[in-house]
DNA sequence: CACCCTTTGAAGACC
DNA sequence: GGTCTTCAAAGGGTG
C-alpha cells in the first residue's frame, strides 16, 4: 500500500534528483563544444535533439552532451564540474543551495512560455488541462496557488477528513467532485510561472511557432472531465466514480480516457464478455504531470509527433527548468499521490504490475509476464555495450525529422 | 494488434 | 539499504 514517505518528507518528491537535474544542466551547459569528440556516435546523435530544440535560443550554445546514460552520474560529474563551472549563471536565485550554484539558468530559457501550452493545432495530444487529457487525478487537483502554498494543506486536512474521504472528500477532491473556485478551469492559469514569456514566437525547435495558441483555448475544457461521465464500471469500490480506475483495456485505455472512455464500456466489444476489472493507473509523477502539459506544445513546436522522440525532449526541458519550476510539478504529484492514496487507499502500485500488461488483471499468463520480464533484462544486458543506446540512437535517427538533425 | 521506443519519478521486488 | 524492475503518458513505428 503507497504511503506518503515519512509524512512531509515526499515534499518537492526528489530533491536529490533535482540537484542532479542542475548538475546535468550544468554539466552540459559547461562542457566546451568539442568535449563531445570523446562521445559516441550514438551520444552525438542523441544531443542533436536537444541541439534541435535549444538552437531557437539566440546565444545558446546548444550544446548538451549529458545523455541519459550520463544522467545518473550527475553528482560525481558535479563534484568534477563544481568548483570549475559554478562562476556564473546562478543568477543568485538559489544562492542558498550549494548544489545550485553553478545551475544553468541561461542554458534553456524557457522558451515554451504557457501561454503557447495549449496548442489549438494538436488535435490528438492533450495537454494537462485539456478535458480529454487531464489525468484522473490530476483533473482532481485544484491547480490553483493555493496548491502551492508555503503550507499545502494537504495531509493534515485531508487526513483529517479521511474517515469520510471515501465518500466526501476533502478539498483536494472538491476538484473532482465539486470544483471550487480555482478548480479544474484554472489548471493553466494556475502555472502562472511558466508565462514569462521568452523568446516569443521562437520555436524551441528553430522553428517559428507554427501557431499561436493561447488559453482561451482552455476555457473550453470541461471544467468537469469525462470523469463525471463515469460510468459504472469507472466506479470507484467507494462508490466514487473515478477517472483513475480504467476500464482494464489496455493501450485502449488512452483511447477510452479520451473520449469519455468509462461511459462507454463497448468500446471494447470484443472483450466485452467478461467482466473486466477496473485498472486504477498510478497517480502522475511530477515528470508525467509535466509531460501532460508540455507535449502538445513540442509537439507543435517542433513538428514532431514521434513520442519518445518528443519525450526525449521534453526530458532535457525537465532538466532545464528551474527549482521552482520542478517544484510545481513535484507539489503537484505528491498532491495527487496523496488524492490517489485517499482515494484508494488499499491500491498499490503491484496491482498493475501484471495487470498492466494487457490492462487486464489476471489475464497475462505468469508466463508471458516473465517473458516480459526477460525480455528487459536482456535487453539491459546488451545495453551494457550500448544496447540501449544504441536503440536509442537509431531511434532517434530514424524519428527525428532530417531539419531536426541539421541544426 | 501487441509491443517497442523514450523520458523521469515513485514504488515494489529483490538481494 | 542499495539496486533493479515496473508502470505511469504518449503516439508513431514495427513485426
């Protein structure tokens, strides 16, 4: 059963990896253009993305060289680094945390201001707010500033209330059930610090933004997601309808999420006979609630509809985001961890180890389940000499658009 | 049509 | 306790 890490302690989620986060940044802000010589061709091919998106930034060097290999060895490069490349680019903004003093806040200046995170032009890729994107618990989240008060009032309200929270829930599910003012419709509004707008009109891909998007586009999103459309089989053991339990269909979940998915059980005509359990998914990580937001945004930015190509994007974006800017996302999934714990309190995360595989429990035989999970270790094993990477690399050539390649 | 790819983070499993 | 594995989202690509 989840639990929240030491009461308080799951706050901002991983400081820890956020250091590394600015190490990486760091790192790769700080490391002269030809100390890629050493890297890789696959290292280089899988900077070119990143090269691709940060080459809008007029004075950037565009040149990030961590790769996610590397990312795990922040700390030890930043020891490296430290004393080297903490001279200049801390902007004195996180003064106080040594492990942020050399963060590279001029290395990506954030280019994808919010105003442009709801893209008109994408149809199919949601972003955080849109009706038919918004996780089941993150539709749940009241976005507003008050979610990021210096006390969120989370646990202890919202525990406190737990003796009823499965049937009327605390404030943090007034979002869902009955929003307050600030609810679901200000999600957008709500990341009021990603509006500096910068570079405007600049793609981070090098291109001009293909559209001119901007949150009126919002205002059309349910205010009420799908999930009060829940039909029986989306209820919740409580009797709350809940957008998090999916109809156990696997990649078909998406699909159904889109469009309103738990009222319409037939989607699934050919497994419609048996009885399907409800697959409640895992509540959004910061980096998810992140990705939901920003992807339309690349995904227009950047022509680019490839998902691991974007979300390689999006992962360096991540990593070039300020403190602050993470912290959102973390405050905002540790809420919805909270929420999804309220709301499922006996749910944990090795429900949907198997079921997970095909969206149904229990339908995956043992056998292809170790199958499954062979396969990764396999694949691991030959990642040790790059077999990853190598994919990566070849992915990467493959589904990045050539323009992207030459910048 | 299931699975892969790709990202980060959380959580469970395992040693 | 440290490491490994799986799963969250997404959608084009692949076999």
């Amino acid at each position: 059963m989840p639990q929240l890490s030491g009461g308080g302690g799951d706050d901002l989620g991983a400081n820890d990896e956020m250091i590394a986060f600015k190490d990486e940044g760091e790192q790769e802000e700080k490391i002269p253009e030809n100390a890629f010589t050493e890297r890789d061709l696959a290292d280089l091919k899988s900077s070119l993305v990143n090269e691709s998106e940060s080459s809008q930034s007029p004075g950037a060097p565009a040149v990030r060289r961590g790769q996610q290999g590397e990312q795990r060895s922040f700390a030890e490069k930043h020891r490296q680094h430290h004393d080297g490349v903490s001279k200049q680019q801390d902007g004195g903004m996180y003064k106080t945390a040594a492990a942020y003093q050399g963060y590279p806040f001029l290395m990506l200046p954030d280019p994808y201001h919010p105003n442009s995170s709801v893209s008109p032009s994408s149809n199919k890729v949601s972003v955080v707010q849109q009706s038919h994107g918004i996780h089941p618990l993150t539709s749940l989240l009241p976005y507003s500033n008050e979610h990021f008060s210096p006390s969120p009032p989370h646990l202890p309200t919202d525990m406190s209330q737990k003796t009823g929270v499965h049937r009327h829930q605390s404030q943090d599910l007034s979002g869902y059930y009955s929003l307050p003012p600030g609810g679901v419709g200000q999600i957008t509004p709500s990341m009021g610090w990603q509006s500096q707008p910068v570079y405007p009109g600049l793609s981070p891909c090098g291109f001009r933004q293909p559209y001119s998007s901007n949150l009126t586009g919002a205002a059309s999103y349910s205010r009420f997601p799908h999930s009060l459309m829940l039909g029986p089989s989306a209820m919740h053991p409580t009797g709350i309808p809940h957008p998090a339990i999916v109809p156990p269909t696997g990649k078909q979940e998406h699909d159904q999420y889109d469009r309103g998915m738990y009222m319409k059980p037939h989607v699934e005509s050919k497994r419609e006979k048996e009885p399907k359990k409800p697959v409640i998914k895992k509540p959004l990580n910061a980096f998810m609630l992140y990705m939901k937001e920003m992807r339309a945004k690349v995904i227009a930015e950047c022509t680019l509809k490839e998902s691991a190509a974007i979300n390689q994007i999006l992962g360096r974006r991540w990593h070039a985001l300020t403190r602050e800017e993470q912290a959102k996302y973390y405050e905002l999934a540790r809420k919805e961890r909270q929420l999804h714990m309220q709301l499922y309190p006996t749910w944990s995360a090795r429900d949907n180890y198997e079921a997970g595989l095909s969206g149904v429990a229990g339908e995956k035989s043992k056998a292809d389940w170790g199958k499954k999970k062979r396969r990764k270790r396999e694949k691991l094993q030959d990642s040790s000499t790059g077999g990853k990477r190598s994919a990566f690399a070849t992915f990467k050539e493959e589904a990045v658009p050539a323009q992207l390649l030459q910048i």
